[in-house]
C-alpha cells in the first residue's frame, strides 16, 4: 500500500475515529493527570494499608499494570491487579481496593469490589459511571469520574494516570505527577512522529512487517512486561489478528524450546522484543543470545528499543509505538479498529445465561 492511499483508507475504515483517539493520548494524559490532581483524597492512614488490589478487566485493567510496572522498584507494598470474580485471600480491612471500569458496569470488577468492601477493605473507584459510580455513591466511597465517549481500551491514559497521581499523593510513592508532566511533552513529538502524514513512520513501517503474520512479543519482566501484554492486547482488538506475548527471563525456562518445530509456521510469525536501556544485564545477554538463535533459524526478529529521558518516558514510548502500529495494521487488513463484536457477543450471551 502506498502512503498516498493511508488518508483514504482512514477515512473509509475508521468511522469511530480510533485514530484521533490514539494521536491524542498526550491531551488525555494530561487531563487525566490533572483529574487526579484534583481529586479528593480518602480520609486514609496510609501506614495501615499493607497491599493495594486493583480489580479490572480489559483497558481498565492495564493502565493499573502500568502503574504496578512502573512503580515496581519504589512501591513498599505489594500491588496486585485483580482480573477476575473473586479476590487474594489476604484482602481485609489492610488493603486498598481500587475499582477500575471505564464503563461502570464491567461484571467481575462490581463483584469482585463488593466482595473488597465484605471483607473491609478500603475501597476508591475510576469510572465513567455506570453501576460501579451507583455503588461508590451508596457506600459513600471515593470517585474519580474519567471522561466517557472511548472505547475502554483508547481511554489508557485516564485509567493510568489519574491512578498514579493519586497514589502519589496518597504518599505511597511521592513525586509521580511531575514525572508525569515532564513525560506528557515527550508524547506529544510522538504523536507528530507516527501520525498519518508523517514521512519515515516508523509505526507504518512495522505495520507493514507485521502484516500476514502473528507477531510474538517479548520483552523484560520489571518494567515493560505492562508494555508487552498492552502491545499484544492492541494487535488483537484494533487489527483483529492473533498476537502472544511473554517476558524475559522466564519464557527461556520453557517456551523457548517451543520454536524448535517452528518450520511449518515460519512465514507466519513474526517476533518483537522490546528493548529498554535498563534492562536487568541478564536479561539483555539473554535477549543476544536468543535473538541470534532466531537469526540462525531464518525466523524474523525485530528489536523495538524504547526512547526517552525517563522510565515512564520510554514506558510510553513503546506504548505509543503499539498503539500506532496496531491502526496501521487494522487499515492493510481492512478492518475497522474499534468495533468489538465478539466481546459484544460474549457479554449478551452471559447475560442470558
């Protein structure tokens, strides 16, 4: 495909403007830091909560894993993200529960956050709306009211940082919203960098080596293991293909011996590794090392490496660098990126189950 034709082929396959959505991530991460500036602070003593849970599903889900990735080394309690019906065994009245649903109404967070508040559980809440702000206003829990209108999964930035704004001024890991700030500028050049008119577009690019294939997405366990699986959770709902992700070190324990019959699927996949300058030293052996055995094999392997003058920085650099790609590849498949339907499909049928 052509450069000339991205335009027309936009306009034709994107009526729900997941594009627009994605190229302004930079404005709804600053709004989505000023939501959480001001946001009202729970009447919390923060020394007497031991673990933080987050229930979520989806696109709520992993702008919670972002935070728990990029706070990894610096947050003294466990972060735990809850994708499901019930809850750890260790949730009581030492756990901060934080309900996350774009929608409000997402069926395993309201019961998984009902559950949190049986159990005594400090409970907060970020949604649109919905049953989830219904059930903050009866037991009179803490709200953060995101803007509604995006599909849950182009709405990460206010399910991320208003959640680290507030964690940081709850004084669990201070500081978080300047670096949020200092990070935002970055995305914005990011933007301009991948949009649809730009020459070079390195997020066309990959697009297009993508293009026909499963891409398998690799990257370190500490900080961009959040990127990876938002990598691949992106390729899935925005271009409709397959894709799988793992982490370094432990997919070497065991999936690695998987590509050892790789010869009927070699045209069909593709592997990207996410790259980070602080990767554990290890890790970046180990990422050599495997990386030439794919070589050696004849299976494709791209090094995505992240970009920027901060963790968060270049945490966002490989988010935006996905985001985009994921459109691009929806476009040459022919598809329109935001419609869901066997989600839809999935959620009418439970509820006639």
């Amino acid at each position: 495909m052509q450069d000339n034709h991205w335009e027309s082929k936009k306009l034709k396959l994107d009526p729900g403007k997941m594009y627009e959505d994605i190229f302004n991530f930079p404005d709804y991460l600053e709004e989505g830091t000023r939501i959480g500036q001001k946001a009202e602070l729970p009447d919390l003593d923060v020394g007497s909560i031991r673990h933080v849970v987050v229930c979520g599903m989806g696109g709520s889900a992993i702008g919670a894993d972002l935070v728990r990735s990029y706070l990894g080394d610096r947050l003294k309690i466990p972060m735990v993200i809850c994708r499901h019906y019930g809850l750890p065994g260790f949730v009581g009245r030492n756990t901060l529960a934080i309900g996350s649903s774009y929608s409000g109404n997402t069926e395993e967070t309201l019961t998984a956050i009902a559950e949190a508040n049986k159990a005594g559980a400090r409970i907060i809440c970020v949604t649109t709306g919905g049953k989830l702000e219904a059930m903050a206003a009866e037991n009179s829990w803490n709200c953060l009211k995101i803007p509604p209108g995006l599909m849950p999964r182009a709405a990460l930035a206010y399910s991320f940082a208003p959640l680290l704004v507030l964690m940081s001024r709850m004084g669990f890991v201070p500081g978080c919203d300047n670096e949020l700030e200092k990070a935002a500028s970055a995305t914005r050049k990011r933007s301009e960098k991948y949009s649809i008119e730009s020459e070079g577009n390195a997020a066309m690019e990959l697009a297009n080596r993508i293009y026909g294939r499963i891409p398998i997405i690799y990257a370190a366990q500490d900080h961009f293991d959040a990127v990876a699986l938002r990598f691949k959770g992106q390729v899935c709902e925005n271009s409709k293909q397959l894709a799988f992700a793992n982490v370094y070190p432990e997919f070497n324990h065991n999936e690695l011996v998987g590509w050892e019959l790789y010869e009927p699927f070699v045209d069909k996949l593709i592997v990207l590794t996410l790259k980070d300058i602080d990767d554990h030293l290890r890790v970046t052996a180990r990422m050599r090392i495997v990386n030439s055995l794919f070589s050696k094999r004849k299976i494709e392997a791209i090094e995505l490496s992240s970009d920027g003058d901060s963790l968060l920085s270049r945490m966002l650099s490989l988010i935006q660098l996905g985001d985009f790609a994921s459109f691009y590849l929806a476009i040459l498949n022919g598809v329109d990126p935001s419609p869901v339907k066997v989600i839809d499909y999935l959620k009418s049928a439970l509820e006639k189950a």
